[in-house]
C-alpha cells in the first residue's frame, strides 16, 4: 500500500521554512545597496578623469596663447613677460605654474645656422623659432593609497617668429 502526501495551500501562500528560503522579497534592494557604491565611484572617477583633461587642454592652449604672442615678431619673442602675462590670460580657471619661452635659429631650408655672425651656408633666411612650455599642478579630488597626491600637467607651443 502506498501513502500519498498532498501539499496543503492555504489561501496560495506557503509557511514555514519553504517560504523564508525561497522567498524573493527585498532582492532588489539588496542588488542597489551592493552597486550604488560602485556605481558612485565610477561616475566621481570619470568626473574626476575629465578635470584632469580640462586642465591639460587649458594647460596645452596657454602654451599656445603665449607662443602666438611671442610670434608677432621678434621684439614680442624676447617680451617673456609678455608672453607669460599671454599665457595666463588664456587660462584664466587654472593656476599655471612656471612659463618659459626659448627662441632658437634655423635656415629657411632646414639646416642650423653656423658662425659668427650666424649665417646659413646655403644663403637661405635664418628663422628664429619661440618655443614656449607652460605647467601647472592638478590636485586630484578623490586621493588613493600609494598613488602621487598631485600631478604636473606639461604644455608646449613652438612657432616661427615674424621677422
């Protein structure tokens, strides 16, 4: 003789232990606690990427503000003060650091000047080239372990100077 067992409802809903194991209530919230976080720091790290990209594109066109100064001619490439004061006008939400402006002289056909007086050997013009850096230091928000608290954004600009 075999004994048969029927599961037993009441009204649709189990009791017991059947019911606390298999229950799903709640599930979502407990999915939003453990990503929430994560998801918070990602979107402040991006923030935080796209500041650091902010200032190197500001520190880069300050660079080239002050070479396009220093490029008018050669009374404004020897003007450092100028070409410093030009640099810092174009980044006006960041503060730069050291600006420096280096002239140098090349032959209209490429080669290097030579001699003194300097002269090209092949007759060609001599050009004289402001090379202008900018720099600035980036103070992150977010400051992880064992990682540099700051860091020093680089900009460079060179232009042939106007004779």
């Amino acid at each position: 003789m075999k004994t048969r067992f029927k599961a037993v409802r009441n009204g649709g809903y189990q009791w017991g232990a059947s019911r606390l194991l298999g229950a799903d209530h709640g599930g979502a919230l407990i999915e939003t606690a453990v990503a929430l976080p994560l998801l918070s720091l990602l979107l402040l790290g991006a923030s935080e990427f796209g500041l650091v990209d902010y200032e190197a594109i500001e520190v880069t066109n300050a660079a080239k503000a002050g070479a396009q100064y220093g490029g008018q001619g050669q009374a404004y490439a020897a003007d450092t003060t100028g070409i410093q004061n030009a640099a810092t006008a174009d980044a006006p939400n960041i503060t730069l650091g050291t600006t420096t402006a280096n002239t140098s002289l090349i032959c209209s056909d490429g080669t290097t000047p030579t001699g003194t007086p300097v002269t090209c050997a092949s007759g060609a013009a001599i050009e004289t080239i402001l090379t202008v850096k900018t720099q600035a230091t980036f103070n992150p928000v977010i400051h992880i372990p064992f990682v540099t608290p700051s860091f020093t954004l680089h900009g460079q600009a060179t232009q042939k100077v106007l004779q």
